[in-house]
C-alpha cells in the first residue's frame, strides 16, 4: 500500500490502482457528504464542484497526510539504499496524495464503502470546512486584477508527467506573453489555479 514505483520491479506491487480507486471514492465520498449540506438555491453544481476540488485536492490530500504520519510511515517501508531519494519523495504532495488515495482504496476493498466514507469525511473535516468558509479561486482574483489594468491572463501547460491515472501538470500563466506564475497540480485546473496563486503572491496579493 505505501510501495512507490520506483521501489519495486513490478509497478502493479506499487500503490498506484489503489490511488486510481482511492480518488474515486474519496471524491463521492465528499460529494455524498456536501450535497444535502448546501442549498440548492446558492449552490448550483458549478459551486459545489469548486467546493469539493479544494476540499480533496492534493494539498488538501497531503495535509490529511501528514496529520495521520504517512510521511513517516512511507519513509519506513522505503527499500535500503534509497536515501535522500526517499526523503525527498515522501515530502511531496503528488506522492502523499497517491498514498492517502491508495489508503482510502484499500480501506474501501476490506470494509465497503459506507464506513470508508464515514472514516473520510472525519479525516477530511477540517478541509471541508475550510473550503466552505473560505473557496480559494485564484483565477478569478487574478483575473480580476489583471482586468482593471486592461491585461489578460492566458495558461498554457508546459509540462506533463506520470501515468494516465496520476498525471502532474505544469502550467504557466503570462501577462502579453511575460510568464508571471508557474504552477503544479494532479490536474490542468488545480495547476492552472497554482500558478495564478503565485502569480498574485508575486503582484503583493
């Protein structure tokens, strides 16, 4: 379960087809547990899935990690030899996010869905709260910005690593083609609403 594919010859030992189940549940999961929380007069399906991309996006998803010690454990179950290596790997949000999605893959195959969903909302609590009190939309704050100097942000993804089913993206926004902000994410808008998030870090927002 906590098995990177760099540590073993054959990736299907790694976590990776738990992570890919993982996310699957882990998004009804939070879906199940919003949708008779919010009104449908202010949350239309737009809003709710804004509020529930923050709620289990891989920050949010490495945050639940290291709350619970995933890095420690991965740490420990990484072979000899691999060092700094595995050091620096079981700091990274793709790889905590993939365990903690393997974890709630694997929860989901032993106990069924009802108490796995149960046990993910209760890790997922505090994330949930936060993207209902405060929903970060980076985009649209720059976008915002941008427009009272008459400028337009374009995104254009530079970069694309992994498998099929645990992509990273790099995206770039830039200003009449000045980059101003780069950033990451397990999809093109989590990456896109990165890089709009330095970029405004970068403008003093």
């Amino acid at each position: 379960m906590v098995t990177h594919s760099s540590w073993t010859e054959r990736r299907s030992d790694s976590y990776e087809r738990l992570a890919f189940l993982g996310d699957s549940v882990l998004s009804l999961a939070v879906t199940t547990h919003l949708y008779p929380r919010l009104e449908a007069e202010r949350f239309g399906a737009g809003r709710l899935t804004k509020i529930r991309a923050q709620a289990v996006s891989g920050r949010s998803c490495m945050a639940v990690a290291e709350r619970i010690g995933m890095p420690e454990r991965l740490r420990a179950a990484a072979p000899d030899g691999t060092g700094q290596n595995a050091d620096a790997l079981v700091r990274t949000e793709r790889v905590l996010a993939s365990v903690i999605e393997a974890v709630i893959g694997a929860c989901y195959l032993a106990f069924g869905y009802e108490e796995t969903a149960a046990a993910v909302v209760d890790a997922f609590a505090p994330e949930v709260e936060e993207a209902l009190e405060h929903p970060v939309d980076f985009k649209s704050a720059l976008q915002e910005r941008l427009a009272r100097r008459g400028e337009l942000v374009a995104y254009t993804v530079t970069d694309e690593q992994g498998p099929p089913h645990d992509r990273v993206f790099t995206v770039e926004a830039s200003v009449a083609g000045v980059e101003v902000g780069r950033g990451q994410g397990r999809s093109k808008k989590d990456a896109e609403q990165e890089a709009a998030r330095v970029a405004l870090e970068a403008m003093g927002e």
